[in-house]
C-alpha cells in the first residue's frame, strides 16, 4: 500500500522497502518530517485508513512475532564525548578521582572513532575483550578478559 502520499515521499516508496533506513535517511529533514506527519495522521483515531482489520494486517506486525533489527547499515562513526558525567565517569576509571576530566575537555569537541562492529541490536549478546593487563605494579602483563568491562 503507497502510505505515504505527500510531495516528497510518493514518488520514493522503495525506500521503505529496503533491508536498512539509510536510503530513507539520506532524503533529508523535509522528507523526514513529511514522514514522522503521515505516520502521526496515518495512527490517528481520526483516520480511517488503518481502521479496517485487512488494512492493519498488512502493516503491523505483532510484537511477539517481530524481530528487532539495526535501523541502519552503518560503515563509520565518529563518537563525540561530550557529556560532562560521561567523561568524568571514564576519567576516573583511567586517572582516578583527582584527575578524572582533563583540562582541555571543556574548550574542545572531543570525538573519536568509532567501531560499527560496536553497534548491535539489544539483545545480542557481546564476546568479553580479551589483552593485556598489569595485574599489580612492576609485575609482568598477563593476558586474560578486561576487568573494567563489568
């Protein structure tokens, strides 16, 4: 069923149609927006296009019966640190309570580069890192499972 009927998305129902949201993604705020309005009008009491039960069929899927899947196919990622309670957080993890954010935290947009492998549908359950670590000062590197990860 073509749903969505307005000037930006009639013409481009593949989208929807696709194994991720990236083609979709791609068309920009005005098309999303246009989007987010139809699904509004499309679910509410008002409309009575969803209203039939042959219609609902072909659009919704029952919860118990749907399968979770990453909204999009991602290649790359920059993750930007900017939350102050984050940074804090992970600081004193690494450079303990006294030193725990870094003076130049607060005059620049830190980001580095995120790993797509890392970004996984809830659920999925996670192999434990495994390297180096010093089990106390002056002793020789042990390899095993990280300890920070719990």
């Amino acid at each position: 069923a073509h749903l969505f009927t307005g000037p930006l998305l009639a013409t481009k129902q593949d989208v929807f149609r696709q194994e991720s949201l990236n083609d979709f993604m791609s068309l920009g705020r005005l098309s999303w927006l246009e989007a987010r309005h139809t699904l509004q009008n499309l679910l509410s009491v008002e409309n009575q296009t969803l209203q039939q039960p042959d219609a609902r069929s072909k659009v919704f899927v029952a919860q118990n019966k749907a399968t979770m899947h990453l909204p999009a196919k991602i290649g790359d990622y920059t993750d930007f640190y900017s939350s102050i309670h984050h940074a804090t957080n992970v600081g004193i993890m690494f450079r303990g309570k006294d030193n725990a954010l870094m003076p130049n935290w607060k005059h620049l947009p830190v980001g580095y580069h995120g790993r797509a492998s890392s970004v996984v549908v809830s659920g999925t359950p996670i192999n434990r890192p495994q390297g180096q670590t010093l089990p106390v000062e002056g002793a020789d590197p042990v390899y095993g499972p990280c300890k920070l990860m719990d």
